[in-house]
C-alpha cells in the first residue's frame, strides 16, 4: 500500500442543476428526490459516488492501482477471484498454509490470511475500494473494507418544485404502431425536471480508515479533482446543467481532529439574497464562510 494520509478532513460540496433531474427515484417514475415533509430536494450518496468513479476511470483508465471496483456492467465475484488468482492462491486446494487450516472449507473461497490478502490486495487495485470500501464477502470472500471517505445525500437549501414536461417523438418503434396512427408516427412521453435547486452534501475523510486501506494524499488530490469536476463529464439531456459551485475542506492537523465536523459546517452559511422572488441561478444566493477554530485550516 502507498503511505496513506495522516490528517482528518471534513469537506462541504455545493452544487447547483438548472432545468433537469438531478437523480430520479425509479420508485416514483424517476421523478426527482424529494424530502416530502419540506419540499427540499434529495441527491443520494450513491449517485454523487457513482460520478466520482466515472471521473476516475476516465481520467486513470490505463494507470494500476485506479481500476474502479464498481462499474458499469462488472461481474464484481469474477474482479476477487481474479485477484486470488493474481495472488497464486487455488481456492480448489488446501491453503497453502497450514495456519490456514488443512483442508478448504468451501471450494472456491478463501480462508484465514488469504482473505487478509486478497483485502490489501483488492485496496490496492481499485481506487473506489480503498476510498468508500466495499463489502468483499460474497464469492471467493476477500472481506470487508470501511473506506475512509463517506458521503452524505445532498440536500437543497430550498424548497424544489417538480415539473412535468409532455415531449414528442416524431417515430415509433414498430410497424404495428405506424398502422395504427395511419402514418402519424409519433410517440409521446414524459420528461422531469426541477426549474432550479442548489444542493449542499457534506463528507467525511478518516484518517485512520485511510491506514487501513491506503488511502494516499495522491488519492485525495483526485478525489478533490473529482468533486470539482464530475459533473463536466456527465452530461445529459435529463440532467440539464450541473456544475459544482463551491468545494469547502476543512484539514485539521491531526488525525483525531480538533473540532467537530458539525461545528465546521455551522462556519459555512448559504443564503438567498432576495426571500421574495424564487431562485434560478447560483447567483441568487451567496455564501460566507466563517473562521475555523485553531488547528483546522480551510482549503
């Protein structure tokens, strides 16, 4: 493992998305997510941590240790039986070491210290892993991992209004379609969208967690690069414009930490600038950041 960072972080990320869908629920007909008790809108963990590994592989693609764990259309059993094989373990034997015990419990699963070693080696080969971790117990079973960084859902400072747009397609799919709108040929459909929102998610980078994944300061330059930059590469016509807008770290100088991430947060204030008239642009709010307690330096 690479030398892994030694300071606690606690970091605020501030986006905003103008005539789209920020992340749909499929439960509600991929309307966007909302807090029905407030009106304010939701972006989970997952889908802002699914933008930060596609950030990834696309700008780390052909370089070790930066293959994504999670990612589109991967058989995630074959990825830790592959590394058992990188390892030259035959899960179809009795472990090599008899520490390990003298037979193989179950065929194709590791046991004792290889499963310790298929961890440290599934942390080495997959950023995503050794920065969000992973359950690694299904399969040929290479553990577990509590990665060091953790996110949570992003909220909207305000209420959002959904909106549902009528578009039409001038097509259909099938002859049989065509015959029956006597050559018409169109196809209606549904399209979500919120006017504006500015969401705020806040995270969390342990630096003990980090020891035992090997999360770098390599890593967390990257991923500094991918909050900043994610939604560059993650155009759509449903997600209209996304763009992060502000990305708030708060270092402190140890890795304990010297103050309490809520109380740093608390620093960051995000306000409308005129209550009377709905937002529609980042420029309707303004943000002011206080001065962090002795220890903690903002980045």
């Amino acid at each position: 493992m690479s030398n892994p960072i030694k300071n606690r972080f606690d970091f605020l990320l501030v986006f905003d998305v103008q005539d789209g869908n920020p992340n749909g629920d499929p439960d509600a007909g991929n309307m966007p997510r909302i807090d029905a008790e407030t009106g304010r809108g939701l972006v989970t963990d997952v889908c802002l941590k699914r933008k930060v590994r596609n950030f990834v592989q696309i700008i780390k693609s052909d370089k070790p240790g930066f293959d994504i764990f999670v990612k589109e259309k991967a058989v995630l059993n074959r990825a830790i039986e592959g590394v058992y094989a990188e390892l030259g373990v035959d899960l179809t034997k009795a472990p090599a070491d008899a520490k390990d015990g003298k037979k193989r419990n179950k065929d194709g699963q590791g046991q004792g210290s290889e499963i310790d070693k298929a961890r440290i080696q599934m942390c080495n080969k997959y950023f995503d892993i050794r920065t969000f971790g992973a359950v690694l117990a299904v399969g040929a079973n290479a553990g577990q991992v509590r990665g060091p960084v953790q996110m949570t859902f992003a909220r909207s400072v305000d209420p959002v209004v959904t909106l549902e747009h009528s578009i039409t397609r001038m097509a259909v799919t099938t002859e049989a379609e065509a015959e029956k709108q006597g050559g018409d040929n169109r196809t209606m459909g549904r399209k979500n969208t919120i006017p504006y929102g500015l969401y705020v998610a806040h995270g969390f980078v342990s630096a003990h967690l980090a020891a035992q994944t090997g999360f770098s300061q390599d890593d967390l330059d990257l991923l500094w690069a991918a909050l900043n930059n994610m939604f560059e590469h993650d155009r759509s016509a449903a997600r209209g414009l996304m763009t992060t807008r502000k990305l708030v770290i708060f270092e402190h100088d140890n890795a304990l930490g010297q103050a309490s991430a809520q109380s740093l947060f608390d620093l960051v204030t995000i306000k409308r600038k005129d209550e009377t008239k709905p937002p529609r642009a980042f420029s309707d709010y303004g943000i002011t950041i206080g001065t962090p307690p002795k220890g903690v330096k903002i980045l």
